[in-house]
C-alpha cells in the first residue's frame, strides 16, 4: 500500500544532502546492510517522518508545477489576453485581466455564469475575456459556432446576447432553433448561420484549443487570473478572493 513512500523519503533525502556527506556506493556491503536494518528501525519507531517527508515532497513538486504554469503564461501572454478576436466584456481598461475557458453544454460553466457576472460587476475593475472552447461534442461546437459568427457578423453586444441564450439552452441546437435565436434578438439569422462554418470561426476554435493544450486545460470552466490556471467551478467570493490577492501582489 505505501510502496511509493519509502522512494519519496529516499528522493527527498538524497536530494537535500550536500553531494559529499554521504556516499553509499563507498560502503561496505555489511554497512549498507546495517545502514538498512537502521533506517527501517528509525521509521518504524517515527512513522511520521514518513509522512512529513512525503509532503515536503509534494509541496515542492507543487511550488516546481506553480513556476512552471506562470512561466507558460508569460510566453503565451498575448494569445492569452489581447489575441484580438475573444469577445471582451466588464471594464475593458480594468487592473485585472480574468480569462474563461467554456463550453455552452458545460454544467459547470452554466453554474458559473451567474457567479462571473457577479465578481465582475461587483469589483468594476475587472476585464472579462471568453475563450470558446466547445469540448463535448457536435452541439457543443454548434452553439459556440453561433456564438463566434455571431460575434463577427453583428458585434460585442450581439454576441453578449446570444451567449447568455446558449448558457440556458436545453434539447437539441438544430439550425431551425438557432435561427429563432437570432431572429429573437432581432440579428441577420441569414448572415449568422451563413457564417457559421467560415474559415474565420474554424480559425478561432482551432486557436483556443490549441492555447489550452499548451496551457494543460482539458476541462471547462478553467480561469486565467494574471499567472495562475484556476481548473473548475469556483463561487464569486473564492474568485474574488484570488483576484484580490493577485493585486495585492503588484
């Protein structure tokens, strides 16, 4: 069961010994065995070493994970904040840039939605950009399809719109009820639907799931808050809470 422990402790042990204190391949083979015979007795009477040394190991394995996923967003800053295509709503000047990953068939993004629209408008000071990233199937991709052709042919606040309607959608996403959803909404349902398979909305999927592989986002939702990848549902206030600190950090 604890097969994995005693390699941790090991790594950990070696890992943090100054190179010249200690050799083992200089021992004996009766010093290795009684080194053995002592290290299994020392555990055995302190079996929390074990578990200590386990976490250390892990923190670090999360702080080395943590440095790693900043340095990723550094290099990819632009296609993550300003790649000139994603709709931008909350305060397009604010301090705090917060970026969603969604998929219109998503639960959880459908959880999330209210709780977004809450910390922005509560903060003010937050500049809110959507990634659609259509991962569970064809109606999936239809609806952000919609969505994004929408966004081309008649704009921000049509696309805000028409992305609220698919957040609540039910049954099937056939091109009948998505032309009642723009006619609804008084939109061009000719020129939407036309431009729903144009090698520009292709283009923007095709961009957002390439960003999330390099990125490590397999689910939806997943947040960009300055450097840090939030992986699924969070409440306002916990996002809230990280955003604070984010400024607090400068």
């Amino acid at each position: 069961m604890y097969r994995w422990i005693l390699p941790a402790l090991a790594a950990l042990t070696f890992a943090t010994a100054p190179a010249a204190a200690f050799d083992i391949s200089a021992m004996s083979d009766e010093d290795r065995e009684t080194f053995r015979a002592e290290i299994r007795a020392y555990l055995l009477e302190n079996p929390e070493v074990i578990f200590e040394a386990v976490q250390i190991l892990e923190e670090r394995q999360a702080q080395a994970q943590a440095s790693a996923e900043m340095d990723i967003i550094a290099a990819n800053a632009e296609a993550i904040f300003d790649d000139g295509f994603s709709w931008i709503g909350g305060n397009p000047d604010g301090d705090i840039t917060l970026v969603e990953f969604m998929d219109y068939r998503c639960g959880f993004c459908r959880r999330a939605a209210p709780e977004v629209e809450k910390l922005v408008e509560g903060d003010g000071n937050i500049r809110l950009v959507i990634k659609e990233f259509p991962i569970l199937g064809e109606a999936s991709m239809s609806m952000s399809r919609f969505a994004i052709a929408t966004h081309q042919v008649a704009g921000d606040a049509a696309y805000k719109q028409v992305h609220d309607v698919l957040l609540s959608m039910n049954g099937d996403v056939s091109a009948p009820r998505l032309r009642r959803v723009a006619t609804d909404l008084n939109l061009d349902a000719d020129a939407i639907l036309a431009r729903m398979d144009a090698p520009e909305v292709t283009e923007v999927i095709t961009r957002n799931r390439a960003l999330a592989q390099v990125l490590n986002i397999s689910g939806t939702p997943s947040f960009i808050v300055v450097d840090e990848v939030l992986r699924g549902f969070l409440p306002a206030d916990e996002m809230g809470r990280i955003v604070e600190e984010k400024r607090d950090q400068g």
